[in-house]
C-alpha cells in the first residue's frame, strides 16, 4: 500500500481534475480498507486517529464535488448513505442450506453411519470430518467480484434473503476488496453476531439513553443488520465469522477444512478452535471440550457443527429436502430454569387447533426471558405423552403450579416437569375446553383410523366461520415463507380483517391505495409501499403458492415436491380435483410421488374436495400467477420424466440415485402408474417391473441410466 502522501503534496478538491479524482477516490478506497483490516482484524493499528479520520474527510469531500463517481466500495458506505427505505430481494446463486440437528451421541454416530452407508464406505476406510463451533447469530453471504465486495444478503429463506450490502459493510470484521489472486467470484458464507462485553456495553448505554435494553445478543445483531439506515446498523457492535461459502468461479481447495483455512488467508475472521476428526469418538470429544468451553468464549453458541470433510463426497451426498446429508448440528443440552405457571391460555390456529400455552412469571432460560411456554395439547397438561404413555410420571400440570422450563437453542420453552411439593392448596385440575373461544364451535377431537386413537390436538370445526382461523390463515398467506409481503404483518391483516378490508387471500390483491387513506399510521409513502410490494407479487413460485394456500400438512417440503412433480398449479389442481371425486389414478399419482405418501395424499384432496377453496382459489388465480419452479438441469436426457428406481442398485445405493435423477431435472417416484416414464431395474426387481411390463413402460438397467444420463 502507498505511504500516505504528506500535506503539500495533496491536491486542493476544488483543483482536482475528473480523472484525478477517479484516481484519488481509488487510492483512498483501498488505503482505508487496509487501515480498516489492520484495525479490526490485526488489532495494529497503523495510523493516528486523526490521519485515519484526515483519510475520510478527504473521500467524503471528493464525492461530494463529483457525485456521479461514488464507488460501489466507497469508504463512504460502511457507515451508510441513506437508504431507499426498503430492502430488495437478493436470489442466491447458490442456496443457503439449514442444518438437521443431532441431540446426543446416538445420533452423531447414526449420523456418521449414514454417511457411510449411502458412500458405500467400508468401516476399515478413513472418513475425515471438520467440527467446529455452532455460532448463535445470523447468517449472511457476502459476493465479491473480481476482489471487491459488491453485495451481501441475508439467508432469508435459503433461496431468496434481503439485500442489506449497506448495513454489511458497517462491519470492520467484513473486508471490502480481497488479496489479488482471489477467484473472479467468491461468495463467502458466515455469521454476524455480538460479543457478550458488546452486549454488556450497548445494554448499558442504551438503558442510560432510553431506558431500554435488548433481549439477548443475537436477536440485537439480527435487529442491527436488518435496520433501514445503516447508519444505526454501525453504531451497534457487530461481528462476523466466516466458515462456508456459495458461488465459486474456481474452488481454491479439496476440503472443507482447507476452504476454511483459504478464507481466513483472504481476510475473514474464522473460528481457531476449527478441528479434523477421524472418528465418531474425536467427535464427541470435540463436543465435550466446547461446551465446557463454552463460558469463556465471549460469545453464543449453541452446538457444534460436523460437515464431511472432502469436497466431492459432499457434493455425491448431495441434500435431502433442504439440509445436506454431509453435515449436522450437534445441539448442546437443553437450558432449564424454574418458575411459576401463573395461568394457562388458548389459541387458536390456523387449522383450528386448539393449543394451550402456559403464561408464566418471567425468567431467563440461557439468557433469554421466557414468559410463555408450549403446552402442546391437553394430553400434555395431563401428563400423558402422544403414545398413551405416562409423562413427567403422570404428574398433570395446573395453574399456580412452580415448573420446570427447558428451552434449546430458539425451540419454544416447554414444561419439562412440575414441582408437587410446592403445588399451591386449591389448586385445581383444568379442564381443557369443548368449545372454541373465538367463535363458539365444538372443538372435537378426530379419530385417526392408523392408531385406533383419538387425536391428540383438539380442533375448531367453525372452519371459515371462525375468526381465529380465518386471521391466522392470512397470517400464514403473507408470511415470510409464503407470499412474503412486505408491510402487511400479523398486527395489519389483523386489523385489515377486523374492518373487512380483507376476508380471503384474494381480497388482498384487490386493495386499492384509496382504501387505506385515513387509517392510523398510512400516510402516502406506506401506502404507496404497501401497493408496490402487493403488485410485486403478482407473479409467485409455484411452490410458495401452494406453500400460502395452508393446507393440513403441506410445509415448505411438501410443497416444493408437488410444484417439482406436476409443474403448474393447474396439472395439481386437476389431479387432486379427480381424486376428491373418487378418481383412485389421481390419488394414487399423489400418494406415489416420492416423499409424499398417504397422509398428505388425503390432506391434498380434501382441501381441492372443498367446493368454498375452489371458488377461492378461482378468485386468487384470477390475480395471481404461479410460476414453475426455477428448473433443474433442464438440459438432461431425463428433465422433466418420471423415474422409478427398483431392485438392487450396484453402482450406487438407492438414496443416492434419487439425489442423482433429482438433480437432473427428473421426478422420482415411489410406484409405477401410466405416466411413468422410464423404470431403472436391478437384480431382485419384482412387482414394479412386472406393472412396467403390462403398462409398456421402458425398463433399462443401471449401466444404461449411467449411459443415459453421461455418468
């Protein structure tokens, strides 16, 4: 980096010519990130306070005399220019993946066995993993391009988050250009998160200035990175620890573990206490020393992450609904504390379920306040568990009871156990209600013919009648995982459908900016805000459509198997109407879709089954358009076919297969119908081959998938 030029030598602003000043902002960009790295990073501070600040007045003056050539890394921009007043969406390039959970050493060794099983690893061969801290804090991708930091995102949904580059380059931990050599592209993977002293510090500040604290560190760093002027976003002390990445225009390395060990070598901070093991007991050994590390480490975590560590068994595991199958979180202990049930209330769902919730005097649960606390069902206040089996030694739970709170990681709170010895006198046993409190419908309980039991939730039956239901399926309609409207949250659809502005998912697409002049807290800007974000989502995947339509048992999951399986909403709709009028091909077709099976198979048909969604689904379709989901590898032999697997598999186990056929851009079912396209059959292939056969479906064996599809 070039010595910073003495006083006589610096040109006036006034005198620069444009090209001089092109020259000079680009000198200046890179002199304060370098002080920016030795500050933040190193802790070796090169300069003076008031040279480092000499350097800034210098840019901002430069940028104020000639606007038009700001630069994207300007210095300018790590305290913020005022924003546009509302994040954009940003689709990653490649998906952020959440993590299934481990709980126990059983399931870390069921973990490694897995993996083992679907490589075909023989136990005398070396399996290397990485495991390191499971920071608690809020993760962020960060792209650059050609060296400089152009954009970073939150992880949002895994495939779409909230473009918060601004409030990112706030952060002294987070480099604005890389070391030359780097990749053309790089994205960069992490988490954002606050030290416990910085905690400490805001809290006591902020309780000195308002007389209000935050709740814990990662809420008060999820809070800071989402604030609309990222001038708030610098003045809260914010970190970052990169361990992953996305998009790579070339990968530098083999391993997780030396990926890592590249992104500190460019700048990132990243965890030390970052291990290989070779074995399930260095694992658990690993896991034991971090949580009795965990006091002293300054700041939260909540387990410990385990990933496979070579690069190409990652990429043959492949993931199963959105986690990977090459890595696990090992969650830490539950956190318990003790305190009084002072009451327990009812609410009421968007199924109509029935779910009571233990109010309680407030304590901290790992320092969280908890104030309310899952009660699940009125079983579960009974101390009976869903298999009919006695809980918390059948001990039932009552109001004024002293309980036992146990809460993992940001699980809800729950009672784990009821103190009888300090149950008050009086203390009487409650009666869950038959009626719902929002409209006054019985709440029954639905026999499931499976278990020959009752179900354990108890449910509304007012349906669209009943208020709580209709609320709460809006809610669920506009959520961030649905329709994603930004400005209609959960206090506006309520008061929206209080005063019958909107009653179905319809209305809201037929609201008109006129309709909300007037009302508390719309002014023009809001409403024209409001307005845009409903228009934006005219056009919707097709799986975050069904997604929003709320079906019993239709999640993210589901969801995105139906839209990959029939390709439009019309091809569903006409599929699960047939099977609602007693078409057996329709609901076999649903039940046979892999991942699917029969319980969703009836969910589906019943909703389509329902004369009142059809004639809603026909007014929401008249102003929404459902879009196929982005495609897969549509360029394969197999895009688009329906592939069964049967038999014995030689070159690859069943599991993997489904991954491979999937990422092909193939839909893999569970049985052979009509519309099957291709069957794979090895050794031992029996019923399935002999249905292909009678449907005349083409039958290859596995060296001719492998012809086929170039592998």
């Amino acid at each position: 980096m070039a010595k910073r030029r003495s006083k006589d030598k610096v040109k006036a602003v006034d005198d620069l010519t444009e090209n001089e000043a092109v020259a000079e902002l680009a000198r200046l960009a890179e002199e304060i990130a370098a002080h920016d790295q030795r500050y933040y990073q190193e802790d070796r501070p090169s300069v003076s306070d008031a040279d480092y600040d000499a350097l800034r007045q210098r840019n901002a003056a430069i940028e104020a005399h000639f606007p038009h050539l700001v630069r994207a890394d300007s210095p300018s921009k790590r305290v913020g220019a005022k924003p546009s007043g509302r994040f954009k969406k940003v689709r990653h390039a490649v998906p952020m993946l959440s993590l299934g959970n481990a709980f126990n050493e059983a399931n870390v060794s069921d973990f490694v066995a897995r993996v083992r099983r679907f490589l075909k690893l023989p136990e005398d061969e070396g399996l290397a993993l990485t495991a390191e801290p499971k920071i608690d804090g809020l993760s962020a991708s960060l792209r650059y391009e050609s060296g400089v930091l152009v954009q970073g995102a939150t992880r949002g949904d895994g495939t779409e988050g909230e473009d918060v580059t601004a409030n990112l380059r706030t952060i002294g931990d987070i480099p604005e250009r890389l070391p030359k050599g780097v990749p053309d592209i790089v994205e960069v993977r992490g988490e954002v998160y606050m030290t416990h002293a910085d905690f400490a510090a805001l809290n006591a500040r902020e309780a000195e200035r308002s007389g209000r604290t935050f709740v814990n560190p990662r809420n008060t760093a999820a809070g800071a990175l989402r604030q609309l002027d990222p001038a708030i976003t610098a003045e809260r002390p914010l970190h970052f620890f990169a361990y992953a990445w996305g998009e790579m225009s070339v990968m530098p390395a083999e391993t997780q573990f030396e990926m890592v060990q590249r992104l500190g070598a460019w700048g990132f901070p990243i965890d030390p206490r970052m291990r290989r093991c070779m074995s399930v007991e260095e694992l658990i050994a690993f896991h034991s020393e971090t949580e009795e590390a965990r006091a002293s480490l300054g700041y939260d975590i909540d387990g410990v992450v385990y990933k496979v560590d070579r690069l190409d068994l990652q990429e043959r595991l492949g993931i199963v609904s959105r986690e990977p199958r090459w890595a696990v979180a090992h969650k830490f202990a539950a956190e318990k504390a003790t305190t009084v049930l002072e009451a327990i209330e009812i609410q009421v769902g968007r199924t109509g379920a029935l779910t009571p919730v233990a109010k309680l005097r407030p304590v901290t649960v790992g320092g969280v306040v908890v104030q309310n606390a899952s009660l699940h069902n009125e079983d579960y206040i009974k101390g009976i568990g869903n298999d009919g089996e006695p809980i918390r030694d059948g001990k039932d739970v009552r109001a004024g009871d002293t309980v036992i709170v146990q809460r993992a990681g940001d699980v809800i709170p729950q009672i784990v156990d009821v103190i009888l010895d300090k149950r008050p006198r009086g203390a009487k046993r409650y009666v869950f209600p038959q009626k719902c409190p929002e409209c006054g419908s019985d709440a029954v309980r639905e026999h499931n013919p499976k278990t020959g039991r009752e179900d354990s939730v108890r449910r509304c039956t007012g349906g669209l009648i009943c208020p709580a239901q209709a609320v709460e399926r809006l809610r669920y309609f506009v959520g961030r995982d649905t329709f994603d409207i930004e400005g209609l949250g959960a206090k506006q659809v309520e008061a929206f459908y209080r005063d019958s502005l909107i009653k179905h998912p319809s209305d809201i697409f037929r609201l008109k900016a006129e309709m909300l002049e007037g009302r508390e807290g719309y002014k023009e800007t809001s409403i024209g805000n409001l307005i845009r974000a409903i228009e934006e989502r005219r056009q919707i995947e097709l799986n975050r459509f069904i997604h929003a339509l709320g079906i019993r048992h239709i999640g993210e999951i589901n969801a995105r198997l139906l839209a990959r399986h029939f390709g439009s909403f019309e091809a569903l709709r006409a599929a699960a109407t047939r099977a609602a009028a007693g078409d057996e091909d329709a609901l076999a077709e649903i039940d046979g879709i892999d991942g699917v099976g029969p319980v969703v198979a009836e969910a589906v048909t019943q909703f389509f089954g329902e004369a009142h969604n059809q004639e809603e689904l026909d007014r929401l379709l008249d102003e929404v358009t459902p879009t196929p989901m982005e495609a897969v590898a549509g360029d394969s032999p197999v895009a688009g076919k329906t592939v069964v697997f049967t038999g014995s598999l030689e070159r690859m186990t069943r599991d993997e297969a489904k991954a491979m056929a999937e990422r092909l851009g193939a839909k893999v079912s569970g049985s052979v119908s009509a519309k099957t396209d291709l069957v794979v059959a090895g050794p031992g292939a029996g019923s399935k081959l002999k249905k292909a056969g009678e449907l005349g479906v083409e039958v290859i064996d596995e060296d001719a998938w492998f012809e086929r599809v170039g592998g």
